[in-house]
C-alpha cells in the first residue's frame, strides 16, 4: 500500500517559486489501477518521479508498505527503488549497447544476484512479455512495441510494489501501443499498483481509477 | 552489484567507443613505456659500471699520492702531491698481513716503433702482479717477469690492437720495438679484454716500472693498487696503507686509499639516482595520460546522462555509480598499463639487439611501479568526472540534461 500525505513540490526557477504540487493526498491500494491525466505543466510527472524516488518533496510524508521513505538516506532510498518501484518510460530508455536480456537482468546485475539466477529469471519475464525469441537482439534490432515490452520486463523483473508508467504509448503506434497496455493491465491483474500518467484519454479511461490533475491539484479522482 | 558485473559493464563502455578508447590507450601505454623504457636504461647503465668495476679484479684497494682533502681545494682524485709515492713505499705495503699482493703504476704517453710504424701510444710501468690482480691474460707469449726492479729485464707485453698495427700477421712475441728510442724486447701479447673505463686495453704498452720511471724520467708512481687478502681484509688493509705510509712519510697523511666498494657504492647510488630521476619525468606523460583519462571520462559521462538517470532509477546508489565510472577508469589505465609494458619490451628487445654490450634488462620494480601509477592516475583523474555522475539528479539525467 502506498500512502502519500500532504505532498508538496515548489521548484525554484529564478526568484520565482512554482508550486508544482500543492498538498497532494493519495492513497493506493494493491492491485489498484490508476491513470493520471492533466494538461502540461499540472505537475504530473512531478508526482510521479516523486512516487518513483528520483524527486524529494519539498514537505509531506511517503509511506510505502508502511514505511516512511522520506527520512531515508540515499543509499536505502536507492534500495527501495530497486526493490519495489518499476520505471516504464515514453522513451524506453534501453541501453543500446545491452542485448534486450542483459537489458531486462540490469536490475538484478545492479542487486549483486549471480549470472545463472539472473538467467532463469530473465528467461522467465522474457516469456511473460512474449520476447523470447528476441533475448539476445540489441535495442536497435527491435520495433518500438517491443522496446517497451523490454522495458516493462526490466521493470517487473524484481516483482516491485509499483509500476510507474510516463506515457507508455506515447512513442508508439496504435496496434503496439495497445499490446503494451494489455501487458501492464496482465501485470496488474496478478497484483502490482499499475500507474500511467498519459494524454491519451482513450487509455486513461481503461484505468478503474482516474484522477485529474491541474496546477499542481488533484482535481478528480474518480474511483 | 558483483566485481565481474562491474568490470563487465565498464568493458562494454569502453567497446562502445572504439576510437576514444584506442587515443586513449595510446597515451596512456605511451607513458607507461617511457617509465619501463628509461629506468630499463638507467638500469643498465648502472649495471654496465658495476661490471665494470668487478672487471678491474677484487678486494682492489687503489693508493693515490695525496691526501684528498674535503675542505676545499682540489677534488680527490686531483690531490697535490707533497711527498712523492715511491717503489719502496710500494714494497713497504707488504708488511701487512692484509695485503697480499700489489703492483705499482707509472702511466705516461710514448712512440711506440717498430721498423718504419710508429704510433703514439699509452705506456703502463708496473710489476708482474698486475696481471694477476688485475686478472689480465696473455693471447701470446707471458705477462712481465717476476723479480728485482734493479735487474729488470728491457721487456714489453703489448695490446691486441697495437699488435695489429705494428706487425700485422706476424709473430710479435720475440721481436723487437722502440719506446721513446729505448729498446724492448716482446714477450707477451694481452688477450684482448675490450674496453675498460674507455682505456683500450688492445692500445697500451706494459713495460717494467724502472723502465717506465726512466722513460719518463720521474721517480714517483702515479698509483698502486694492492689486493686485500679477503673482502674481510679490505678495511684494515686500508687502514694499514695509511699507517705505513705516514710512517715512511715522516708522520704526514699525504696519501689517499680508495677501495673498490666504496667507489662501487658512490657509483651505484649515482646512477640509482639518475635512474628514478628520468623515470619520473618519464612519469609526467602518464600525467597527461591521466588527465586524457580524465577529459576523456568527462565527456562520457555527460553523453551517458541518461543512462547514468536510468541506472538511479533502477536503483543504483550513488556509491554504485561512482564504482562503475571508476572501474571504467581503472580497466582503461590497466589496460594502458599492459599495452605500454609490451611496447616497453619490443623497445628494449630492440635496443638490446642493437647494442649487444649493454647489459639491458627492466628491473621488476619499473613494471609494478608503471602499473601502479598508471593504475593511481587513472582512477585519480577518473574521481572527479565519477563523482559528479553519481550526484547527476536522476530527473534531469533521465531527460538526458
């Protein structure tokens, strides 16, 4: 379970302050599926890379599973990151010089697990995303859909808490677009929070639960 | 994250970009080379003198006339010379049990002619000892006879080379020569030793001391040396040199003993010196590797920002990030390391061909210590452009600022 209280984000662009959050209050179950939908600028990649760790709040309180993670030092924010929280991204950022394997092991290589773990878990989520065939293609060898089933397979690969999806459609044409989604919707069924903040209302409505952000507020949160 | 995956990932950076990587390993194995290069050389010209001088024989302890003085004046070897050393003080050496053995040297310039060749070359006055002390062998005939200096024979031993320009293909031994119109008899030709000290043993005339005294006309000796009865003998003998010597001197210390090891050990620590000398500056283009190294890991991190923003997002601490960068670097200086050792090696395979006499050789202490500062500068040049890889925000690296 994920708990966020009174999360605020201000930015400080020259003298100016931008109130990129203002008091967000969220609570997400497990097995939940939300989409975050709102206008550029509404603050919600903030909220997720604040979800995601790669961003502090400027004051609020994040609990993860019960724990607070905001008064963690680095290192264990680090941990926590590795552990439960799993980054699709528009851009798939995949490593091009890494086979799509040795792509999706990164985490577990990251983790210190030995190679012959590794590969039977690779092989596994390989299988789950439908890649097989493509473990030992490189990133540039592969269409966009399956980049970001790549991605999504690194992502789950240490079975986090929560999947955290910025645009994952975006960069994708209809047909693949839509066999991601029914990728991230088979994980979410087996379990993990699915998040996906996208501009795309056709999948924001797929979610059960669809909040609405502008300015830095949730404006609706539909359950 | 495991060592293996660590150096693994940092290989397939380094693969990635093959050109960077090769300018790279360029300087670095550059200077790596130059290290193991020069102080191979240094080396060798320290070993070239140290052979040298076990060349001149052992136990030697060498008597000058005059006392080398350490405030002032003339250097040693150039002392003034208040009391002439004479044979007999010569002779009087061997009343030490120190001493076994000695040969005094008068050394002058002198034509040399035989029929219509002449030739203007070194003439050594000394004993029959000489040969043996210091270990010289005759290719024809026998070295200086043995006996009273009153009664000394007009005889002389001849250098291979002189040898050849006096009488060519035939016999030397039992002809006659000139020495400064003086007439001697060839009993002897030395073997040919080659070079020592850059005298050319091949080019001199040995005649008997008298002989030599009279050739030109003085009655000092221009040295003696005297052999100690055993590496244990050496210091007393050198002592007891002194206490004859002022004894038949009237009191006054007017000569000077140098010993063998003592010349050795000044030599060898000169050269020890000069050896670590250009093998820093050799050291300086390792410097500039490491800065290269540094350049070089600067650029990669601000084109990988965004690898570097995925990598937090998967979950590596700052700590890890920092490792991978500097195990980059480090795997670039190792392999810099190993690249210039092999070169270094080439080169002096190749020298050593070239000049065959030079005892060429690296010493142990030029490969470890090329490794280690190449390995130290690598990942001191490669802390900086780490550091601020681990402390990108992974926000902004992400969207590749």
């Amino acid at each position: 379970m994920i708990e966020l209280r009174d999360i605020n984000r201000i930015f400080r662009v020259g003298d100016e302050k931008v109130h990129a959050l203002q008091d967000i209050r969220l609570t997400f179950e497990h097995g939940e599926y939300v989409s975050i939908m709102g206008p550029s600028g509404s603050g919600k990649s903030t909220l997720l890379n604040i979800l995601g760790l790669l961003d502090k709040p400027t004051s609020g309180s994040y609990l993860l599973d019960g724990i607070d993670i905001t008064s963690m030092s680095d290192n264990q924010q680090a941990d926590v990151r590795r552990n439960k929280i799993g980054f699709v991204f528009q851009s798939f950022h995949l490593i091009s010089r890494l086979t799509a394997a040795e792509n999706i092991a990164l985490p577990l290589t990251l983790a210190g697990m030995p190679p012959k773990q590794r590969d039977s878990r690779v092989r596994d989520v390989l299988e789950s995303v439908g890649l097989t065939e493509r473990a030992e293609h490189r990133p540039d060898q592969l269409s966009g859909g399956q980049r970001q089933r790549v991605a999504i397979a690194r992502a789950t690969i240490m079975r986090p808490t929560i999947l955290l999806a910025d645009e994952p459609t975006g960069n994708l044409d209809q047909s693949s677009g839509e066999s991601v989604i029914e990728v991230l919707e088979g994980l979410n069924r087996e379990g993990i929070i699915l998040l996906v903040v996208t501009h795309d209302p056709d999948i924001g409505g797929r979610a059960r639960r669809r909040i609405r952000m502008v300015d830095g507020r949730i404006s609706e949160d539909d359950h | 994250m495991r060592l293996v995956d660590t150096l693994l990932y940092g290989a397939g950076n380094i693969k990635g970009s093959p050109v960077r990587t090769f300018l790279l390993l360029l300087a670095m194995s550059i200077g790596v080379a130059s290290v193991v290069m020069l102080s191979s050389l240094g080396e060798a010209a320290r070993l070239y003198v140290v052979n040298q001088f076990s060349a001149l024989g052992t136990h030697l302890l060498i008597v000058l006339p005059g006392r080398s003085e350490t405030a002032g004046g003339a250097p040693p070897l150039l002392g003034t010379t208040p009391r002439d050393l004479t044979l007999e003080d010569a002779d009087a050496l061997l009343r030490s049990p120190y001493i076994n053995d000695y040969a005094p040297i008068v050394v002058g310039s002198a034509p040399v002619s035989h029929d219509s060749l002449e030739r203007e070359v070194t003439v050594i006055g000394t004993s029959a000892s000489y040969a043996r002390i210091r270990e010289l062998e005759t290719a024809q005939g026998r070295f200086l006879p043995a006996g009273d200096y009153d009664r000394a024979p007009p005889v002389c031993v001849i250098g291979e080379t002189l040898r050849k320009e006096l009488f060519g293909h035939r016999r030397a031994v039992g002809e006659r020569l000139k020495i400064n119109d003086r007439r001697f008899r060839v009993i002897g030709v030395l073997a040919d030793s080659g070079q020592s000290f850059g005298m050319d043993m091949g080019d001199l005339v040995f005649v008997p001391t008298p002989h030599a005294m009279a050739l030109f006309d003085t009655e000092s000796l221009f040295r003696i040396i005297a052999q100690a009865a055993g590496r244990s003998a050496i210091e007393p003998g050198k002592r007891a040199i002194t206490e004859i010597i002022r004894e038949r001197h009237e009191g006054e210390d007017d000569v000077t003993v140098i010993t063998q090891d003592a010349i050795l050990a000044t030599f060898d620590r000169i050269l020890k010196a000069l050896t670590y000398t250009v093998a820093g500056i050799a050291a300086i283009s390792l410097a500039v590797a490491g800065i290269l190294i540094m350049n070089v890991m600067l650029v990669s991190v601000s084109q990988r920002t965004p690898e570097i923003g995925l990598l937090k997002a998967l979950g590596a601490s700052q700590d890890q990030i920092l490792v991978l960068f500097l195990s980059e670097a480090a795997l670039l200086s190792l392999i810099g390391a190993a690249s210039g050792i092999l070169i270094a090696w080439f080169g002096v395979f190749g020298l050593d061909r070239l000049f065959p006499a030079f005892p060429l050789g690296t010493p142990v202490w030029a490969y470890l210590s090329a490794v280690i500062v190449a390995l130290l500068t690598g990942i001191g040049f490669g802390i900086m452009p780490a550091k601020r890889a681990s402390r990108l925000d992974p926000v902004l690296a992400l969207t590749g600022r």
